[in-house]
C-alpha cells in the first residue's frame, strides 16, 4: 500500500522520488518471491503520464491495471470538477496475474464510502498449486 506526497504544499521532486524506490522495491519483492502476487497500489496523487507515474511504468516496468479503461472509467477523484486518476493499482508479477479486463472504480456515493476517493478495484489470479 502507498500513499505518496500529497500536491498540497506540492513536492513533485519528492512524488517522483517516491514512485522510484516504490518500483525498485516491488520489482525486487517480484523477483526474490517469483510465486507471489505483487502489487502496488495507492493514492499515489499523480495522474497517468507525469513523472511519478511514468517512472513506475516505462520500458515495460510495473503494470498499471487501469491503463486499459477508457480515460473518462479512470478517475478515482474530483478535484475543482473535474475527475483525476489519482489512485492506482500496479503489477510486479512476472509472469502478470492480472485478469485482463476486470479494472474498474466503483463509483458509489462518497456519503456512505468514508473515503473522497473512489475504489479501484481489479481482479488477479494465482497459479495452480
């Protein structure tokens, strides 16, 4: 679980910094336990395409699951009107465990969530025993 630097009194230095370890760590986690689920997620308060987020994602790095919902399906948070993928789920395994195709923020009402984020959610499988 993640929670990286919030843009009130913004640090993207710090945010960026954040994504980089976070990737290092997950990735070794991957590799060192090769059975094992691994997956990053968070409100890790970037959108898909700023450095953080890149950071976690480019040449084939983590898999972030939302990727493959249409961009108005992904946002997880309304800031000044306007929805903003900030919450991310993203995949160390290797092989990938992610079901293609199960992403999804449920967009229930923030009265009765306890959050002002929405959930993502998606689903993953694990081998055979």
């Amino acid at each position: 679980a993640a929670h990286f630097r919030s843009k009130n009194n913004d640090d993207p230095g710090r945010r960026l910094a954040e994504a980089q370890v976070s990737r290092q760590l997950a990735q070794a986690t991957a590799a060192a336990k090769p059975d094992a689920l691994v997956v990053l997620g968070g409100d890790l308060n970037d959108t898909p395409g700023s450095p953080p987020i890149e950071a976690l994602v480019a040449d084939g790095g983590l898999l972030r699951v939302a990727g493959e919902l249409p961009v108005d399906e992904q946002a997880t948070y309304v800031f000044n009107g306007r929805g903003e993928a900030i919450d991310h789920l993203l995949e160390a395994s290797t092989p990938a465990r992610y079901l293609g195709g199960s992403a999804r923020v449920d967009r229930i009402p923030r009265s009765t969530s306890g959050s002002d984020h929405w959930p993502l959610s998606a689903d993953f499988v694990l081998p055979a025993p």
